[in-house]
C-alpha cells in the first residue's frame, strides 16, 4: 500500500462575532465568550454597520464560522449572504446547545477546560507546595473603564449560558485568587507568573510560520473605553497576537502604573527586523493623539482604519494549539481517484464527555501530495469561496471544510480518531476556479484530445521528444494515410542539415541511457512507437486493382483482401526485401494536427517546469463563456494555477498556441478580458502566446496591452524558448537577461527585457 506523510494541525475554530453598531451588550457577550473557548481571544468582532470593514476582518482573520453576537434582522441577514461560512451540521443551537431533548447547555468548540487541565497535570497535581497560579480580577460594573478591563483582566460567560462555571473550575485547580480593582485607584500590573481569565485561552497556543504578522509592534492603543470603535478596534488589533494595553488618556492616573510597567518591559525586548524602535502608540486615524509625550521617547505612531485591514498592513497569523507528521495510507474509491487515510495520534486535547461536541478545525497539509499524479490533486488553493465544492468532493459533510494557505481545514470534533479525505479532480478544480470569478469553463474538444495525447504519452514530462525540430517535422509532413519507411522516419529525425538537428539535443533525456551515451535517432524512434505515436507495417500492391494499400503488422497475413477493390490474394510473393511501413497512429492517425496539442504541451511543460510546481495544476484547452464576468466566448489552450509565495494569491496562467497561424487582436482582446476577470488583490494572472515561428513586430505590439502599468502579465515564447529544457537559455546568449526563470513573474520580466523592450547583448543585433 502507498503512503503518505501528511503535517496536522490543530487550531482554534475562528469565530467571527456580527455585531450592530454601538452594541456594547453584544460585545462584552462576545469577548466573555471568546475567552471561555481555547484560543477564542483570536476571534475578531465584525462590525456590520460598515461593509467594507467586516468583509476585510473576515477576509484578513480567515473566519472560519459567523456568529451572531447582536441580535437581529439585519445580523440574521449579513451572516446568510456568506454562504461560503456555513456552522458545521449538528442539532440544536449550533454553539451552546446540546440539542435535542436534553435541556443542558455545552460550548461547541474546545473550551478552556483542556488547557485548564493541562496546566494542573503539569504544575499542580504532585506539587503540594504550589504557589497560586490564577488572579480572578473583579470590579465594578459601573466602573467607566468596565469594557477595557473585561479586555484586559477577562471575564466569563454565566455558568448557566453555557453549561460550566469556568472561574470555579480555574480557581479549583490552579489554586485561584480573586482580587478587586477600585473604581478611583491604578489599575494593577498583572503578574508575570500567574494566569488571568484573559491569558488561560491562549496557553499553549503557538503561531504557525505559515501566516505571521510583521506589523505587530507593541504597544499602547489610545482611545476612549467608552467609544464604541475604539473598543471593537482595540480588540481586535489584540485578536491579531498585537500585544497592547489600553490607554484613555482621560484618567491617566489610574493607567500610571501599567503604562510605566509596559513601556519598560516592552524596550527591553531584543531589536527585530522590521519593528520600529520603542514603544508602538497605535490610534484610529480619525481620533487625533492630543499629547503622547506621556509615552517617552522613540515612538512609532500606528494610525489604523479600513485600508489597515486590507491583508497588506496588519495580518492575522494561524495560530494552533499543536502539529503533528503522520503517515496516510493512500488509495482508490471510484475511477481511479485517490484518497488518503489518517489517525491523529498526538491530539493536544484531554477527554471530556463533551468531546463529542466540542469542535476545532484540523489542518491538513498533504506535503508533496500525489507526485507524478497529473490528474488528481490533495492541494486546494486558498480560494474561500470555494469551501462548499471543498466540503463535497474531498470531504463528506459539505459544511466542514475551509480553504486555508498551504492546507485544507477541516472542522470536526475532539474525540476524531481518523480521517479520509479525497483528492480532487484537476479540470474540475480549476473550473471552479474561473467560476468563481463568474466565468464558465468547460473542457473542449481539443483540450480532451491533449489530455489523452498526454496520458498515452505517459505524462507531461513524457513527451519531451516533441522538443525535437525533427519529430514535429516528422509528424507535420506525413499524412495520417501517407506511409513512410524507417530509413526516412530516421533521416527526419536526425535532422542533418537542418537548423536544429538531432545533435543540437543531447541534453534530452526521455528514457534511461548510459554515462556519455548519445541519443541517437533510433532511440527516439523508438520510445515513440512504445508510446504509439506511430505502427508499424507494410504496404502491399493488390494484383487486381495493381493499386498499393497499407495494412498495420498486427494485421497483416498470408491470405489478404485488397482494402480498395476487395480481391483476395497470397501476399508471400511480396514479402522479399520488404521494409517496413510505418503511419501515424491513434491521436496522431487523425488529419486534424492534434487540434494544436503539440504547442501545448511544450508550453506547459515550461510552465510546469518552474520552482518545482509541486503544488500546482494545470488542463489543457476550456472553453470560457460569461456568467457575470465582463468577456466574450473563447478559448484558452490551456489554464495553470498555482499558489504564490507569502501573500497567498493564486497565480493563474491562461493562454494560446500555435504551430503558423499569426496572433490575432482577436485573440489578444479575448485573454485580456478573462485575465482582467481575476481580482488583483487575490490572484496574479499572466498571459502566454506561444508560437513554433517568430512573431511579428506587429503580433508584439498587439500583446503590449496585457501589461497594464508596472503589473507585467504577458508571457511570449517561440521556438527558441519552447525547446530547451531551461526556458531561456537559447535566448540569454542574444539577449541581456538571466539564464533562468524560476517564477511566471520571471518570465513576464524576460518578456518584456526582450520583446517589447529589447536589451541584446553587446555585439547583438536588436
């Protein structure tokens, strides 16, 4: 059985809280709640008074689930839009009731009874000389700085909302204290060595490398408690891991002590790259800072407000609870379609009776995935939208899974032992894909013949030999009816005289051959009569019609009938000094030049080809139609998706190839339109023209409008770059560029260093 080493991880589930504006009731809900679940302080809250605002929180935090914390129409009908964030499927009230006939109420997700738990196992339970390890603060409520200490110091939710009076349960094993804080006295420094209600959430919590916040600088927020945004905003630049404390600079006195305390603390933390110096004063851009000389010298002011939010300036990092490397057993469910097995064997969670309900998400990052398999992928770019078509196809409960950068999240319960998830089918996938963006893509008919020309060949990297000037003259001068003898199959291939001959290809691998052995035209012959490119067989002159036909060897026998005239006749008179015939075959025996796959998949394979593409896809030629996009019906030879470097865009690659026939302003309008379809902010896209012959001075000033301003999309590639197994190193010797390309950003840059601006080299002619 096949295996696989799969990396897990398991988080928190990212609740995003909808709240109306000015609903202070709504928020002191959601954060009491947030820090009964484990993790649950990295839950932002949405304002859904301002659009723009909540779709950047949702997209910027990658919320995994919506959840009403106001209440309301207007709530009701905001969460229903996002249809991509569905609650998992279960019965009664999908975070606090058990469900059916059962009045008791339990939280959903994990809670902070695990690391409760964890921290007495480790700390407590053999150590009858423990110290306290909990500060329960209380104060007031009439207190006006009530809603900045809930931050700050925590509180819980009541014991009957949601089925565990976790204050007691805290102090009962980490040996709790509860201590006041006076309405008309500083606000005390918390202890280093002890938890509070708002720390216990985060214990044994880490952030993953995948996703880090690089504008975290420490700090102070510096606003009103009681100003509704200022609060939302405070919370949730801290949802974001920015360590802040809130500062309203109309009661200094009582923020005295632990502005004095974390100012100090904060600059004695070692320098970082990309931090600024000191102390960070972090503020709404629309509340001017009146006077922070109160903070010391060597500020960074941080002005927040929408744009902050936009996934360039702050980001929220993935936090998880712990990971794990497994093996999954790999195998087949119907046509031939993988799927992977797995048990989590280093769960970080301790047994409950609750298990069953309580719900995280698992990460699951297949690694190298299904290597060599061109069919089917386990990598599901990060692509929200599509989590629904996620939830069906690799999982079995269609509400369960979320896009994620780099994995696929699943949502499922503590007491989870195993998994299986599916892999995906390419063409599908990437279908799903343009109709995300609302264009319908469907495989067409040229685009099915150079999947099966592909496949019969053995996979992309298997039909190198096209590379080969001779091979594609071979194939391009002979009719699919017309014969030819080995002697001339191996002059075409050999190439001699030609501007490309056999010899010029040396460095071609298509099959195992000694140290220093060449590849000899024979050897190609062959590997493409194994592959069926071409049969073998003979020709034969009819007695009766005296007019020669061709049969294939499996065919051929002592007693043949004529094909033409049908006369019966002995064919061993024949056979003496008898060559061999050879024809086309399969694909290749039809007179429609393949529908252009050749082209294709030399493009591809250069496109494949770069920074490993261990992750990436492709499909050879859909059909594009609009459903809300602004483009006309076309044709793209093929669609290339692969995810990006830290930003997690999707880079998409759409394009045409051509053997002769000239680019069109047809063409380029029609690519340009669905390349223009894709959001920027999500997606990098490109454009290649691709063409066995040079273009055209005016072809090149037809293609310059795919690059719009310094966004360089377009990608042209003939004969020189099409051939070499690195893309440009014919090209480097006329032009001033790098010999290798290793990104398609790389590509559209050589592109323009040498079509549309050319750069010879010195002693070249432009």
């Amino acid at each position: 059985m096949n295996t696989l080493s799969v990396r897990l991880l398991y988080r928190p589930l990212r609740i995003g809280w909808c709240v109306l504006p000015n609903d202070f009731d709504a928020i002191r809900s959601a954060i009491r709640l947030s820090f009964a679940m484990w993790g649950g302080s990295f839950n932002p809250i949405i304002p859904i008074g301002d659009a723009e605002l909540a779709d950047s929180l949702i997209n910027v935090f990658r919320v995994d689930v919506l959840m009403p914390a106001s209440k309301g129409e207007a709530v009701e009908k905001f969460i229903a839009q996002r249809t991509n964030l569905p609650w998992p499927i279960f019965h009664g009230d999908p975070l606090l009731a058990r469900g059916g006939p059962s009045p008791r109420k339990d939280l959903g997700v994990v809670d902070i009874e695990h690391p409760i738990r964890r921290i007495y196992e480790e700390f407590f339970k053999s150590n009858l000389a423990a110290a306290p390890g909990l500060d329960i603060w209380e104060w007031p409520v009439e207190d006006p700085l009530n809603n900045v200490l809930l931050c700050q110091y925590g509180g819980m939710p009541a014991a009957e909302e949601v089925g565990k009076d976790y204050p007691g349960i805290a102090a009962m094993a980490l040996i709790g204290q509860r201590k006041s804080i006076p309405t008309d006295g500083p606000l005390p420094v918390p202890a280093l060595d002890r938890e509070t209600l708002a720390s216990l959430n985060r214990a044994y919590t880490q952030q993953h490398y995948v996703v880090r916040n690089f504008w975290d600088f420490p700090g102070f927020f510096v606003g009103h408690a009681d100003d509704f945004d200022d609060l939302l905003t405070y919370w949730n630049l801290r949802a974001a891991d920015i360590q802040l404390h809130f500062y309203d600079p109309r009661f200094p006195d009582r923020f005295l002590l632990l502005k004095d305390f974390w100012s100090a603390t904060v600059r004695r933390e070692p320098p970082r790259p990309g931090r600024g110096p000191g102390v960070a004063v972090w503020h709404q851009r629309d509340y001017p800072l009146a006077n922070i000389d109160a903070f010391g010298q060597g500020l960074t002011v941080c002005a927040v407000d929408t744009p902050s939010w936009n996934g360039m300036n702050i980001m929220a990092p993935i936090v998880h609870f712990g990971s794990e490397s497994v093996l999954a057993s790999v195998g087949e469910v119907g046509s031939g379609r993988p799927e992977i097995s797995f048990a989590m064997t280093a769960k970080p969670f301790v047994e409950s009776r609750e298990a069953h309900i309580q719900r995280y998400v698992l990460s699951v990052d297949p690694g190298t995935g299904l290597f060599g398999n061109e069919r089917f992928t386990l990598h599901t770019p990060f692509i929200p939208e599509l989590n629904e078509y996620y939830g069906r196809n690799c999982h079995f409960i269609y509400s369960d899974a979320r896009a994620e950068p780099e994995s696929l999240g699943i949502i499922t319960t503590a007491d989870t032992q195993h998994m299986s998830l599916r892999a995906l089918d390419v063409t599908r996938l990437i279908s799903k894909v343009f109709e995300s963006v609302g264009i319908k893509a469907e495989p067409s008919g040229p685009g099915r013949i150079c999947s099966t020309l592909i496949r019969r060949m053995g996979g992309l990297d298997d039909c190198r030999p096209f590379k080969i000037e001779g091979v594609r003259k071979l194939i391009e001068d002979h009719r699919p009816d017309q014969s030819f003898s080995r002697s001339d199959a191996m002059q075409a291939i050999r190439g001699q005289g030609e501007t490309r001959p056999l010899s010029s290809y040396q460095w071609l691998y298509i099959e195992p051959r000694g140290i220093g052995t060449p590849l000899t035209n024979d050897a190609v012959l062959g590997y493409l009569l194994d592959r069926g490119v071409f049969r073998v067989g003979l020709e034969f002159k009819c007695p009766g019609c005296e007019l020669w036909f061709w049969r294939p060897l499996d065919d051929a026998k002592a007693m043949l009938e004529c094909d033409l005239c049908g006369h019966a006749f002995n064919t061993s008179r024949q056979l003496r000094d008898r060559d061999w015939a050879f024809r086309r075959s399969g694909l290749f025996g039809k007179d429609d030049h393949q529908e252009g796959a050749i082209p294709v998949t030399l493009a591809l394979q250069q496109l494949v080809r770069l920074g490993g593409f261990s992750e990436g896809m492709y499909t050879p030629c859909l059909s594009l139609s609009p459903l809300t996009a602004a483009i006309s019906p076309c044709e793209t030879d093929f669609a290339v998706l692969k995810p990006s470097g830290p930003d997690h865009k999707i880079e998409i690659v759409i394009g045409e190839c051509k053997t002769r026939k000239p680019i069109t302003a047809d063409d380029v309008t029609k690519l340009k339109a669905v390349a223009d379809a894709f959001p920027v902010d999500r997606y990098d896209t490109y454009v290649v023209f691709a063409r066995l012959k040079p273009f055209t001075s005016e072809e090149i000033d037809l293609m310059r409008v795919l690059n719009v301003g310094s966004r360089l999309r377009a990608i042209l590639l003939t004969e020189r770059e099409l051939e070499p197994y690195f893309v440009y190193e014919r090209t480097q010797k006329e032009f001033d560029i790098p010999g290798t390309a290793v990104s398609f950003e790389d590509m559209a840059a050589v592109t323009q260093a040498v079509f549309f601006h050319p750069k010879p080299r010195q002693g070249q002619l432009a």
